[in-house]
C-alpha cells in the first residue's frame, strides 16, 4: 500500500468510526482495567484511603508456623511472612474493581489493543531501591527471568505466556507473549515484584533470612527466628507520593508474632502481644470476647464484608492415589461429611456450606445451565463421564443431614455408592476392587483442623475405612505438600472476581505434573483445561462470568474435593487504637489504608502495662 492509498485509508477509517488492525495504532495509558473499570485514573487518592491519615505507630499480626528464609519465590525453604512489603510491583490493584492497574514503579503502559502480543511498561525515572540506585528495565529483565527460570513452578506456569522480555531502553521493557489471545497477561506481568539486579545476581536462589534487594515501603526490621518478623517504614521511601499510595503504609513498623496453634494466638492476642486479628475460629467469635479487655472496651470486633468468592476450602482428594480415580468414590467421601451436625456443634451455625467454587460472588453457578452456558457446554459433555455430565447439567445441592450427628443418611448413601464402584466387606473391613484394603491417610499440620477432621476421620472409620490422621511438623508439611505426598490434605482455594490464566495452576492437567504447583488436586480433565484456556481469552466481563460459571459447574461435578465450610464477610478484632476509614474497600480488608490513633495507644499501652 503506497503513502496516498494509506492515507486515504486512515482518513476513512477515521470518518466511519473504524480502525483495521493493520493501521491500529499503539496508546499509552497510565492505567489497565482486564474487562474491568479504571474509575480513579485521574483520582487523588483511592477512594477507601484517607489522604490525610496520621503515621506512626505499630501494626502487630500473628501468623503460624516458622520460617527460615526471606525469598518466597524460590522453591526450597520457608519463607517469612509479609515479605511483600519490601517490593513495589509495576502497577498495583485498586480494591475496589475486578481487575484494574495502576500505576507504581512503572508510570504508564505502552500497547496495541488489537495486537495484544506485547506491551511496554515505562518504569518510572524517580523509582529507587532503599540504597537509593535508581530501578531500570535491567532490574525489570533480570526479576522475570529469575523467576520464569528458577522460581516456584506455579509462577512459572502462571508466566508461561511470556515468550520474552527485551530491554529497550533504561526505562523502557517490553513484555513479548507467546500469542495475543491471553489478554490478561499484560497486567499479570505488573503485578509481581521487582528485584535489584545485582541482588538477583548474588543470592536469589539461597536460603537466607536477608532479603534480595527491593524498594518497597518498608525494610526488614528486627528478625527472631522462626518466632517473629518485623518491617519498619522506610521513611526516604520513593513512592509515597503516588496516587495509589496516599493514605497507605501509615505504620512505622509492622510486626507478625509466630504461635504453633491458633489456641496460643488467641492468648497472645487477649495479652496484647499483637493487636490486630482476623478471627477464623467461630467459638471464638460466639463467646471467646469476654474477657477483661473487651469489658473495658479496649477491643473491637467488626465483621467486614467482602464482594469476593468466599475462599473454597476443601479437604481434597489426591487423584495420584488409585484409590480416588472412581469418581463414585469421590461422591462417598463427600456423603459422609456432616456439615449441619459440625457448624451447629463446633461452630454456634456460624458457617455456611460451599455450594461453589465462587460462592458468594456473581461468579458463582446456580440453578441449572442457562442457554449461553448450554453453547459452551453442549459440544464438551460427550467428553465427560456419565455421572460428572449428569451432575454439570443439574441444579448443585449437596448432601445435607439432620444435624443429631449420626448422619445415617450420608453414610447410608455413601456405603451404597463404595459397593457401587466395586469395593467390598469382609469383616467388618472395607476393601477395594483390587483386594487392597481400604486405607487412607489425612495429612494435617498445627492443632487448628484436628476438631473438624476427627468427626470426619470417625465417620470414615464407619464406612469400614482404615483412615487415620497423621499430623506433622511445618517444614515437613510443605514438603510433602510440594511433592503431592498425601491421600487427603485441606487446602483453600481463594479466588478474584476476575479469575483467568492462574486457573490453569489451580485446576489445568499440566500443573498435575508439575512438583510445587497448586493442582494439589491432580485433576487432569481435558474439557476443564479448554474451559479454563476460554476464560483466559475472555473479551469481556460478561465472557469471564459466563466461563466461570462454566468451569465452576465442572469442578462440583467432578467431586474432586470436600467443601467444608466458609463465610461471607471477615471477622477482626483489633485493639482499640486502630482506625479506618469510614468507607472501606469493597473487595478487601484493605489494612493497608489503616492507622493509629497515638492518643487510643497510649490508652491501650497504659491499658497493658496494669
């Protein structure tokens, strides 16, 4: 096409409204929205922020366990909690949309919204890590390569549509994927941190209680190892200035105290130990906040609500393990879960049963399969085997009991479905369709599940089982997690309201193999896979909810795990001296935008030292 042609071209593409992607031109942008609102692009603050918040004081937390490194994206070691305080990303969430960025190390975005095969981010010229070096796109290169190259495998899965990441100029990097179909991956790519180079360079990959090089709003502080991690504000901190960043990190320190079991938290926080708690133990919600301090009015407790999934969490099935392929199996295991007994006995009903892997949320799958859903499932049913197929097309309802704790129907219902699938009785003892008796192991760590998982192990025991409950210590928990070394093991699937390629790690056939990915599962379902690759091609939000209704229906149907209990909103309690703003995020906690009422703490430290 000759300059005349072209330009005639662009002048009546222009005059009807239409650009073809041949003469598409690139924009830059200081904000991306993935299907999503950029509502605050020229807002001074997020609107959950209090711009003129006081700083100063300590946020105190608890967290379980031990650790002994400072690096989470390698794949040996434990690392410490709240380490992404030290690292900035290249663009950074707004709590309160689906998925938008916005800006941080990078101040604006280069792309070609009809060639979405790459994009530019342009790292902002006043970033500087804490030695005050400035951050280029050679720190930029050298983190993405570390972690597609040497980091954890679920992150490399994650990033695997990253074909390469050039250098351009120092402050200019472009992101090249492997297609233009993975939409989403332009934002996924600003959304990890950001390492020095030469940090990278000398001690990436060693296990080491220093951390690699950031420039975050905090640095490491004081360090008791394996029993408590502090971060104290770094007050030359570059970006705190930034739009996203007005009202946020108000805390000079803040400080995560580690306990061996939710019981000994619970003390440690009544004695002010630290002071801020999301209360997950429903007990201790009902009638555990009776003691002096609450009396005298220097707790709160609030329940925050949440437009998020509830978190499924699950006690899953590990379908390496033979015993586990019968679908049929799967389904008795599930029977035998007494829900209504549990939250009534154990939980004052203050739970709720998980009928999705999104409840809670628009994303969530009810009733039975609208036309639209029909479309997308009507040519992968025949892929599915008779029970799954029969159960993604029907309204979802899990077994219930009548609560007196027997759960004669669920067990009754389950043995039927074991004879069913070919296991039989002798003795009193259950075997499998091999002759192989009927034996399986629940892994857990800590003391915090032991009172929900021995009713269940009880039950089991009923059905003929020969299951048992094998608790270990930290480091050997993640170990076995990491290698798939389990028959059952809980674990909790949080989720966004803009689900997409990190699906894949969670649910996608290649993540099964892969040691350290999140298929804890080792689902290997070839229609699961080309739903979860629709849903990362999702061109709108309508296509997002639709294939997420889909994949959700799918994940019920296939019984893969046993959706324990969950609740939508999050409890806290916190000592009397936090604050927040009257209008919180809509999707989060956000405790980031939190402060300190110096009068409140020295009432409460007075308090304390009675």
């Amino acid at each position: 096409m000759n300059k005349y042609v072209m330009l005639k071209t662009v002048l009546l593409a222009i005059a009807i409204g239409w650009i073809p992607a041949s003469l598409a031109v690139p924009v830059t942008t200081t904000a991306l929205g993935h299907n999503s609102p950029t509502d605050y692009i020229n807002a001074p603050h997020l609107p959950y922020a209090n711009p003129k918040a006081p700083t100063g004081g300590t946020l105190s937390l608890d967290a379980r366990g031990t650790f002994n490194s400072a690096n989470k994206w390698m794949t040996t070691g434990v690392a410490m909690i709240g380490t992404d305080y030290l690292y900035d990303t290249l663009m950074t969430g707004s709590l309160n949309e689906a998925f938008t960025m916005y800006p941080q190390l990078a101040n604006k975005v280069t792309y070609d919204p009809e060639d979405t095969s790459w994009i530019i981010y342009h790292v902002d010229p006043a970033a500087r890590f804490w030695d005050g070096s400035a951050v280029t796109s050679r720190d930029v290169k050298a983190t993405f390569d570390a972690l597609l190259n040497k980091g954890p495998m679920y992150i490399r899965s994650y990033l695997g549509d990253i074909r390469e990441v050039e250098i351009i100029d120092k402050q200019r990097v472009k992101f090249v994927f492997a297609s233009s179909e993975n939409k989403e991956i332009l934002l996924t790519v600003g959304q990890f941190p950001i390492f020095a180079k030469s940090s990278i360079d000398a001690d990436f990959e060693k296990i080491t209680l220093t951390p690699l090089m950031g420039s975050g709003p905090y640095k490491l502080g004081r360090v008791d190892a394996g029993r408590a991690v502090s971060y104290v504000r770094d007050p030359n901190y570059w970006g705190r200035d930034l739009m996203v960043n007005r009202g946020r990190y108000n805390f000079d320190m803040i400080k995560f105290v580690y306990y061996q079991s939710d019981e000994i938290a619970f003390e440690g926080f009544k004695s002010g130990q630290y002071r801020f708690r999301a209360e997950n133990k429903a007990s201790n919600w009902a009638t555990g906040y009776n003691f002096p301090a609450v009396k005298a009015g220097m707790i709160k407790k609030e329940t925050i609500s949440s437009e998020n999934p509830v978190p499924m969490q699950g006690l899953v099935m590990n379908l390496r393990q033979p015993i586990f392929q019968d679908i049929r199996v799967r389904q008795a295991l599930t029977a035998a879960y007494d829900f209504e007994w549990m939250n009534k006995a154990l939980f004052h009903d203050q739970y709720e049963r998980l009928q999705s892997f999104f409840y809670g949320s628009e994303l969530a799958a009810t009733g039975t399969p609208s036309s639209e859903e029909m479309k997308v499932l009507a040519p992968l049913l025949p892929e599915l085997e008779p029970i799954q197929r029969q159960a993604v097309l029907a309204e979802w309802q899990l077994l219930t009991s009548d609560g007196s704790g027997f759960n004669r129907k669920g067990l009754l219902a389950a043995r039927q479905l074991l004879l069913d699938a070919g296991f039989y009785y002798n003795d009193m003892k259950l075997y499998q369709p091999d002759g192989q008796p009927a034996k399986i192991e629940v892994l857990m760590t800590g003391e915090s599940n032991s009172r929900v998982l021995l009713p269940y192990i009880r039950n089991l025991k009923r059905l003929g089982f020969d299951a048992t409950l094998r608790q270990v210590d930290g480091p050997q928990y993640y170990e076995r997690m990491r290698r798939f070394d389990y028959d059952m093991v809980i674990d909790v699937f949080a989720q966004s309201l803009s689900p997409g390629a990190e699906q894949t790690g969670f649910w996608g056939s290649a993540a099964a193999d892969q040691e350290g990915n999140h298929n804890t599962i080792g689902i290997k379902n070839e229609v699961i896979d080309t739903v979860i690759e629709k849903l990362g091609n999702a061109k709108s939000r309508d296509e997002i909810v639709l294939y997420t209704h889909v994949l959700d229906r799918l994940l019920r149907a296939g019984h893969y795990l046993v959706p324990l209990y969950g609740k939508s909103g999050t409890n806290v309690a916190y000592w009397s001296q936090y604050r927040h703003a009257d209008k919180l995020p809509t999707n989060a906690v956000g405790i980031d935008y939190w402060w300190s009422d110096k009068a409140a703490e020295v009432r409460v430290n007075n308090y304390l030292k009675r």
